[in-house]
C-alpha cells in the first residue's frame, strides 16, 4: 500500500497485477476512489465525507464476515494457472 499526503494506492485482487486502488483528496469536501485493472481503468467516483464514512462502516462490517484460512492464504501464494489476460487468448 502506498501512501502519500493527499491519498493512498492499494494492491488489489490475489497476484500482483490484478489491479489497483486508489483514494486521493479531491476538493476540500470530496475524495475521489479510482479503480484501475490490468490495461483498464473505471470512472472515477466521487465521495462526500459522509459516503465515505458509510462506506467505511460497511467495509469494516463485511471484512469480519470474511474468514482467512491459512489454504487461501498459500492458495494466492502458489497459484500456479496461465494468465489469459496476457496470452491473447482471451481476444
């Protein structure tokens, strides 16, 4: 995770370029989240200071219904598939 004054950048999805997060300051009452995929990136949204506290309870909620077993954990460590995305299979 990256951090830096007026944002933060997070890794995501299991393998290293799944993706990426990012939530940065965007006026003095707005934080913009951009989600950006391997070659793709999405619309960026805009977030009130009251969107973003809604969305951090119900982050925090769903994240203690997620279990973490120690087979999922190796699982994202070992995978050992073929990247579809790079192989032009999926074109």
């Amino acid at each position: 995770m990256g951090q830096a004054d007026r944002g933060v950048e997070i890794a995501t999805g299991r393998r290293r370029t799944d993706g990426r997060m990012r939530l940065s300051v965007f006026t003095h009452d707005l934080l913009a989240l951009t989600i950006e995929d391997y070659a793709e990136r999405a619309p960026t949204l805009l977030l009130t200071r009251a969107q973003a506290a809604e969305m951090q309870r119900a982050l925090a909620h769903l994240i203690t219904l997620l279990a973490e077993s120690a087979e999922e954990v190796g699982a994202a460590e070992t995978w050992g598939g073929r990247e579809r995305r790079t192989s032009g299979e999926l074109k």
